[in-house]
C-alpha cells in the first residue's frame, strides 16, 4: 500500500503573485519551507490554489536546498546589476 503523502508548511516566507477569480478560487505563487513526509524542511517555489470554500490545494513547483537557494540569491543579484547598471 502507498504511503499517504503529507507535508508541513513550516514558514510562509513570501507571497510572489496572487490573482483571484472571478468563481472566488484564489491562485498565488508562494516561496515557503515545507517539510514534506516528515523529512528536513526544503525551500519551496509552487502554485498555490484556495477555493472559495476555504480549501487550499498544492500545485506544481520546485523545492530548493538552502544552498540551491543562495546560489539562485546569488544568480538573481547578478541579474540585477544588469539591470540597474548604469
């Protein structure tokens, strides 16, 4: 038998976009700490969906190890000098 999937938002850590429809469903994409089947929590990068009748269903996304979070911290603060270079 499978074992049953469950993971633990740990922190909420940021919202990056949110957009609500018009049936009331909410969709946003969220940077979170989730622990997933009890294991060592990850950074997680994923599409989030709350109904209007309150439940929250996970989508696709990705999930980062600390250190694959500061390379891509790192990655992103080259980009920004090319965009703010003068």
């Amino acid at each position: 038998m499978p074992r049953e999937f469950k993971y633990e938002v740990i922190k909420s850590i940021a919202v990056l976009s949110e957009n609500e429809s018009s049936t009331g469903a909410v969709y946003s994409k969220e940077l979170n700490l989730i622990s997933y089947n009890d294991a060592e929590p990850v950074y997680d990068i994923r599409n989030w969906t709350k109904t209007a009748a309150g439940e929250r269903r996970m989508g696709k996304g990705i999930t980062l190890s600390i250190d694959e979070l500061a390379e891509l911290k790192d990655s992103l603060d080259d980009l920004e000098d090319l965009f703010f270079a003068e």
